[in-house]
C-alpha cells in the first residue's frame, strides 16, 4: 500500500478528502468486480452453482457500495473546530432522550473532527477486537428511509489494519450502524447493550451546532480544480467544476446573552452569593403543537444575585467500599 503524503486535515482539505475517500472505495469495488468473471472450462456443475450464489451476492453488495459512495460524494462537509470537540463530548456525557431527524443538520452529511472525538470498535460491535481513533462520520438516509451512520478513521498508527483493501486514502470506514432516524434514542442515555455511545457524540454535535449561544458557523469554498484544455475544435471545453463549500462549526468565544436562571430571589429565596453551574440539556417542546422534545443545552454559566460574591466549592469524591 502506498504511502504517500495525503492532504493536511484540515477544513480546507475535507473536498479533497471526500473526493480521495470516494475514489479508494471505486479501486475496492472494481478489485472485488473481478471476482463476477464467468467460471473456467471445465468448472464441475456443483462449483458453477456454489459460484453463482457466491457471485449473485457478491454482486449485490458490489451494488450497495456504489449506491453509498454516490450518496458520499454528494454529502455536506462539516468541519467542527477543536475546541467545539471538546464541547460536544463532554456535553454527550449527559445527553437526554433525542432524535435523530429533528437533530440532523441535512439529510446527507460528512462531518470531520480536528482532532480525534474518542474511538470507536473497527467492524461491527459485537465481533471487534480492536477499537481505533474516530476522525470523522458520515450519515445519509437509505431509500427505505433508514439511517445509515459511517464513523471513519485515518488510521494514522493503525495502518496494517486496512492493507487488505490495497488503498491509499485520508479516511477509511471503521464502523457503521444503521438506525431509525424517527425514533427517539434511549439506548445511550439508558445504558443498554444496543447502545452505542459515539451517536451521542454526533447527537450532541447535531445539536449544538444548531445554538446560536453555544456554537457558530461559517462557510468556506474551495477553489474550483482547473480543467485540462482540449485541444480538438469539434469539442467544446468542459465547465468549470463548481467549489465545493465546507461548513465550519466553532465554540462562540462570548455566547450571546445567555439563558438566565429564574432569579431566586423571585422564588421568595435570597442569596448573598453567586455560584457556576455546569453545562446541562433541558428537552424543549418541539414540533406540531409542542409534541415531541429537542434538547437544548445550557452552557456553563453564574447563578446567583448579580454584584454578589462568587463561591467555588471544591468538589471531593469518595470512594467507600460496598456492604
């Protein structure tokens, strides 16, 4: 496998990420294609049937992976800031019941984190040996209305992992589930065996990404890729390739005014002091007549009287031995 110096990771370079990821999946399907070939001369009638069911089924994921990276190579891009990384996974901790199709912020969307956003099994949950650092996710929605998520990896220290697929590539899939984008999401926030804690990572992104207190975004364009002159009269030149446009996502350095608590002293309480109260999701009546909920998260912020002294508490965990 080559290894040739790839693109910088960066939001200027996930176009040609995207593009370069794409391209790597066409090498696979087109290696794996090979194996469609008609059988030999001579080839006993039990290995021809045995190698048309192993063919059929060949070619029908063949298909799947076409379908995919045409999806993938249409997506939105979405580069997400470091310090916005560091938002979205500590606000994932605590995460409430949500939905995907409400949080999403298109239908078709490859998202890239600055830095890794924790790591997630290589393969499928349940037979993985292995975990590797998650770069980036791309999602879409299947014809049949389901969600397809794609967590990818740059396999920066693992590259032995995916010598197999005889790429070159800045991103390769590591895992991928799929789920259904109009049910609510309890399996993370409730802890159970389906669960997998990294879609409440992209949850929280989707979320954030949407509040204009917590996060702000930004659109940049690549420049179009200069196309090769013709030199026949009878052809006309190809249009230029539009820009592709990445979508930004930072951590707002002074939030606009933030959600104030109900002043206590309202509540018939005084206090002569103010104190920090961490970050924290409240659902929020969403939708036709209020009826579903979207949580919001509240950043970190100051309770307490205004002018009045701050408070620290140091906070001491205790560990005691169970009875």
């Amino acid at each position: 496998m080559s290894r040739r110096q790839g693109p910088t990771w960066a939001a200027t370079s996930v176009p040609e990420i995207r593009r370069q990821w794409c391209n790597a999946v066409d090498q696979s399907v087109d290696r794996f294609s090979q194996g469609l070939a008609p059988p030999p001369p001579g080839t006993p009638e039990a290995g021809n049937k045995r190698r048309e069911r192993m063919q059929a089924k060949l070619a029908t994921e063949m298909e799947i992976m076409k379908a995919e990276n045409d999806a993938l190579r249409g997506a939105e891009m979405f580069w997400v800031a470091r310090d916005m990384v560091d938002v979205a996974l500590h606000a994932a901790l605590t995460l409430p019941e949500w939905t995907p199709a409400i949080a999403a912020p298109a239908p078709n969307g490859l998202l890239c984190w600055a830095r890794p956003a924790g790591s997630v099994p290589y393969g499928p949950k349940q037979t993985s040996t292995t975990d590797v650092p998650w770069d980036s996710v791309w999602w879409w929605i299947r014809p049949g209305g389901m969600m397809q998520l794609v967590t990818a990896s740059r396999f920066t220290k693992q590259r032995d992992l995916i010598a197999q697929f005889q790429v070159s590539t800045p991103l390769w899939a590591a895992n991928t589930i799929v789920i259904d984008p109009k049910e609510a999401r309890t399996e993370e926030a409730n802890g159970t065996e389906d669960s997998h804690p990294f879609v409440s990572v992209v949850g929280a992104a989707w979320l954030l990404m949407a509040q204009a207190n917590v996060a702000e975004t930004r659109t940049i364009g690549s420049q179009p890729q200069p196309q090769p002159r013709t030199t026949r009269t009878d052809m006309p030149a190809p249009a230029p390739r539009e820009p592709s446009t990445v979508t930004i996502v930072e951590l707002r350095q002074k939030p606009a005014a933030r959600e104030r608590e109900p002043d206590p002293a309202a509540a018939g309480r005084t206090y002569t002091h103010r104190w920090p109260v961490e970050g924290y999701w409240r659902q929020q009546p969403y939708g036709p007549n209020n009826s579903q909920r979207k949580p919001k998260y509240i950043t970190d912020h100051v309770k307490g009287p205004e002018g009045a002294p701050l408070i620290r508490k140091d906070r001491v965990h205790v560990l005691r031995k169970g009875r």
